[in-house]
C-alpha cells in the first residue's frame, strides 16, 4: 500500500515510518526541510516537502503523492514534558494539530483518498476500565489542560466530514 505520513519525524511518526517500511508498504513522509527530506531518503522513504500551515503546498503533496491511505501523526511537543514545557509547547501544538490537521484532511479528500488515520492521546478520555475506543466520550470536565486538549481535539473532529 501507497501511504502518505505527516507528522513524520516525531517521536511516533519516526518509528512508524520504520514499520511502514519493513512491512513493505511504499511510504511517503511530510517534512518541512530539505535536510530532514534527506534523512528520510536515506531510510528509504520518500520525502515530500511541504509546510503543514500551506493549504496549497499540502494539497499538491499529497495529489502528487497519490497515496492509498493518509496518516495524520502531527504534533509540536517539546523534548522533555515538564508542566512548563508542556504549557509553552501547547498553543503551537493546537495550531498544528487543528490548523495543519484540517490542510492535510482536505489534502487527502482533495486527491480522493478514502483511509484517513489521526493520532489521537487516550488522556483525553474519559477515566474508566479498560481500552478507550472511538465510543468513548471526551473528559471534557478534566484538570484545564486536559480539559483544553479535549476542546482542540473536539474542535478539529467538527471539522472532519462526518
């Protein structure tokens, strides 16, 4: 399977792009840079270079791309989670996740792709027994950061066609 991955270079994107790849699946990874385009070329992965905030530029991506599937692992966290670092790294990230999120949403639906992936974090729902599932309603209640999460994430699935 043909699939486009953006968020690529992340602490998850990396090692799912290597699972990608050794499952055999042919993968085009988004990157900002030309030296991150590098590294991926090195891996065996084809780069496609595009700002996520670059409606236009995502679109042409992805229609170049001609993916089977799309994989939306987009975040902007920092390299060490303390309270402080989490709170200077969370406005960037919404941006990303709902701004660079809905390009690459309509990038996909623009070139006709019919598998969509997002990332989602399973400390946005709600405490409960077991796995949390699709079913499972927001903590919309939670602690304010959680609580914040929760509306971003609420916030950008109203923008998905439902």
């Amino acid at each position: 399977m043909r699939i486009f991955v953006a968020g690529a270079t992340g602490a998850i994107g990396r090692p799912l792009l290597a699972q990608l790849h050794s499952a055999g699946h042919d993968v085009v990874a988004l990157t900002r840079t030309p030296e991150k385009a590098r590294i991926l070329a090195e891996q065996g992965v084809e780069p496609a270079i595009a700002d996520v905030f670059d409606a236009d530029a995502v679109k042409a991506a992805v229609i170049r791309a001609q993916p089977s599937a799309v994989i939306e692992q987009l975040t902007s966290l920092p390299k060490t989670y303390t309270p402080e670092t989490m709170q200077a790294a969370a406005q960037l990230n919404d941006r990303i996740r709902l701004e660079g999120g809905a390009n690459v949403l309509a990038a996909a639906q623009a070139a006709g792709v019919r598998r969509y992936i997002r990332q989602s974090i399973a400390f946005w729902a709600i405490p409960g027994t077991g796995l949390a599932d699709e079913e499972t309603p927001l903590a919309l209640d939670a602690s304010p950061a959680v609580a914040d999460g929760t509306r971003t994430l609420n916030d950008s699935d109203e923008l998905s066609p439902k």
